[in-house]
C-alpha cells in the first residue's frame, strides 16, 4: 500500500493514520503526555504535559503531534469545565449533573488515546478546540 491509499483510507474514516518510524521511546513518552491529565486532578492542570512537549517537541514529529493534541485537549476540557460550573451557578447547581458523563468521556478519551500513541498510531480527540496547530 503506497502513501496515497493511506491517505485515502485515514481521510475517508476507513484506517487510523500509523507512524511506522516511531520508535518505543517516542511512543512511550507520547502515552505518557495523554496520561498527565491524571496529574489535573492534583491541580496541576497543563503544565506537566506542557513541560513534557517543550522538552521533545522538536526531536520527534510523532512526540509534537500527541504533545498538541493532548495540550489542545486539556485547555478544552478546562474551558468546559468551566462552562459547566458556571452553568451550574445559573441554574442552581443542577447543571452539575453534566460533570459526572463530561468526566468519563475525558477518561476514555484519555485512556483511547494514550493507546494509540502507545501502538504508533495519531490520533485526535473529538471535540477538542486545536488552539495549537
């Protein structure tokens, strides 16, 4: 299968777009950027995903790709969340409710993605805001 059919594949939904020169290492360290979101719940939220793509964002394409997509993830998560509280604060609490459903989409799709980058794979969060490009 040469570039093009890939192409066609992954822009028509039929295939996921793979980087076989992604080494462990690469694939690995990218996991592990989707994963910090965990450390949010800390409140830290951004910054540990942020120091781990300024760090490597120039040696690995692979490594920038998930480092923004991860980045562009949490900044949107942190902006819906926000949405959400304030919604709350208007409807008395009972929009409140939507952080429960809000919370495992974020899980799952930050355990989704952690295992694409681990398996070479890109992959891109459904409604995510991509500020960085």
């Amino acid at each position: 299968m040469h570039t093009g059919e890939i192409f066609n594949e992954v822009v028509h939904g039929k295939g996921r777009l793979h980087d076989p020169l992604a080494v462990e290492g690469e694939r690995t360290y990218s996991m592990f950027m989707h994963l910090m979101l965990i450390v949010a719940h800390m409140g830290v939220p951004i910054a540990p995903t942020l120091i781990m793509w300024a760090i490597k964002k120039d040696k690995s394409p692979f490594i920038d790709d998930h480092g923004r997509e991860a980045l562009n993830f949490q900044i949107s998560l942190i902006i819906y969340w926000v949405g959400i509280l304030l919604l709350g604060l208007v409807t008395c609490g009972v929009a409140w409710v939507l952080y429960v459903p809000f919370y495992v989409l974020a899980v799952a799709g930050m355990v989704l993605a952690a295992i694409a980058a681990n398996k070479g794979d890109y992959y891109r969060y459904p409604m995510t805001i991509r500020f960085l490009s």
